[in-house]
C-alpha cells in the first residue's frame, strides 16, 4: 500500500502548524520553502510545536529547498503569503502531479488564480481557515486556536479531506468558492491590520472597547463591499462573527503582526488594499478599510 503523503509550501507559523498535525496523523510530509534559517531547523529538529504551558513536541517533516526535490507530488497545501504566491505557484508548475491537487489556504484574494494560471483550473482548489499559530522561531510554533477549515467542491480534494479529518481538523466543503473566501477576507480585513498596528493579540481587540469598534467598522465596511459583488457570506452577522473569532484565537498574535514584528513584508495589500480597489468598482465607500491599508503599509515604508 502507498504511503499517504503530502507536500506543504511554505515553513511559516501556518505552515508548521499544519505540517505537525499531519505528522502526528501518520502522514508523510515534505516541507517546501525557501527560507534558510527555518529549513535547516526543520531538517534537524522537525516541526516543534509548544503548548500554553510551555511543553515542546517535535514531529518529523521532510525538507525540500527545491522542486525537483519533491516531484510528482499528488496533494499539496499552498501556506505562504499572498506576495509569495507567484513564486509557489512556479514551484508548483515543476513539481505537481499531473492528477495532482494544490489547494491554498492562504489569506487575501487573487492566490487560487494565480495557482490557476500555472497549474491550470483542475489542479488548483481554494479553501480557508480560521485556525491560528504563532512562530516563536525557525521551524517552532505555537497553536493560537482551534479553527474550521472550509473547502471549495473540487473533484480531487477528497483524499486531502481525509487526511485533513484524521489530522484533527473540521473540514466543511461548501458550494460557493468566492462566497468562502470573501467570508475570511472580511474576518481578516478587521483582525489582521488592528492586531499588527496595536501590537496585541486577538483576544486584546475585543477587549478594548475603541478597537472593537474598529474591528465592527472595518467588518461591516467589507460585509457591503461583498454583498455589492453577490457574494453570500457563511455567516448572518459579520460583526458578531470576528469577535467570535478574536475571542476563540484570544492568546494568537495574528500573522500580520508576525510580519510586522520582524520586519517582513504584509499581507495588507491582498487584504484591505483588496477590499477598497472593489469597494471603488462597485461604489461601497470602504474610509476605515482604506485607513487601516495605508497606516500598515505605512509600518512597511518605516522599517524599509
């Protein structure tokens, strides 16, 4: 019987979270990614996972700097950021079987096109996540909360479903692909830019009451920008939503204030910078959205 496999792009908080639960499933996983230092932590010590109580964990992972180093790979989960995507989706055009499935889980809009345009239509799948993790080091990680992880229907995505269950995760497979991912860029447009300007964990956002205004504000502007386009949220109230998200992620310093903190490049502009360009096509006034895009791109301009 073939051993169960899957190659992971990306060494980053999201990606090791994933990779270690896939380990401890009794997976096989090879990590691809292009960051040194977290390569060569990952090719010695495996993924290591801390708990809330400062217990370390380690899972094995294979590691791979380039794609002839894991070719014809039939699963792939795509976990970098949204400005490496291009060059995940090159990697991919190598290394990618051709029956194979990549399937991004990536913050933003525009990742499964991209992935698509290197791969073509049948090889690229679109889901989300709302589980967090925090990398407090090359290849060493910090689970911020338990998630769901929504699945646009693909043919071939069954055995990543699988894998994904056994590996301890909820997966949900809906209809509507652009709907899933407008319903955690909204989500993402609140949390992301408050958590990495205020320099706080999510819990903290809900906690203050002028950031959780913010949070409703910047949730609510994006909700009608999604309506104007037809896309039907996964949820009823957009507000209520990413506080409940802020709550269940409480102790997680979301990804953009990861970025921040050690000088790397964001996420803002597939995220916020996304919203007001299609609140300025459709006509939706998106103040706070533009306010928080610029302001972090502004954090960006400083540390350059």
């Amino acid at each position: 019987m073939e051993e169960e496999s899957i190659l992971i792009v990306g060494t980053g908080a999201m990606a090791c979270l994933f990779a270690s639960r896939l380990s401890a499933a009794g997976v096989r996983v090879t990590m691809l990614g292009t960051w040194s230092e977290g390569l060569r932590a990952l090719r010695s010590g495996g993924v290591r996972v801390v708990d809330g109580a400062g217990g370390e964990e380690a899972f094995a992972v294979e590691v791979a700097s380039s794609p002839s180093d894991c070719s014809n790979a039939r699963l792939a989960l795509v976990l970098v950021k949204a400005w490496q995507t291009e060059r995940a989706a090159r990697q991919l055009a190598h290394c990618l079987a051709v029956d194979g499935v990549a399937l991004t889980l990536q913050n933003g809009l525009g990742n499964r096109e991209m992935l698509a345009a290197a791969l073509g239509e049948e090889r690229a799948a679109l889901g989300v996540t709302t589980s967090g993790a925090t990398l407090l080091g090359p290849g060493r990680v910090r689970p911020g909360g338990e998630g769901i992880v929504s699945l646009g229907e693909h043919p071939r995505l069954g055995e990543m479903i699988d894998l994904l269950r056994r590996a301890g995760f909820e997966v949900q497979v809906v209809a509507d692909a652009d709907s899933l991912l407008w319903s955690k860029l909204v989500i993402n447009a609140a949390i992301n830019p408050l958590g990495a300007l205020l320099r706080c964990p999510n819990g903290e956002l809900v906690g203050r009451p002028s950031a959780r205004a913010l949070l409703g504000l910047a949730a609510g502007e994006a909700a009608e920008v999604a309506a104007a386009l037809g896309r039907k949220l996964t949820y009823t109230d957009p507000v209520a939503t990413v506080e409940t998200v802020a709550e269940r992620t409480a102790s997680n310093r979301c990804s953009m204030l990861q970025d921040v903190a050690r000088g790397a490049p964001t996420e803002i502009d597939a995220i916020n910078g996304a919203i007001v360009a299609a609140g300025e096509e459709q006509g939706v006034a998106t103040a706070v959205n533009r306010t928080l895009w610029l302001l972090v791109r502004a954090l960006g301009e400083g540390a350059s």
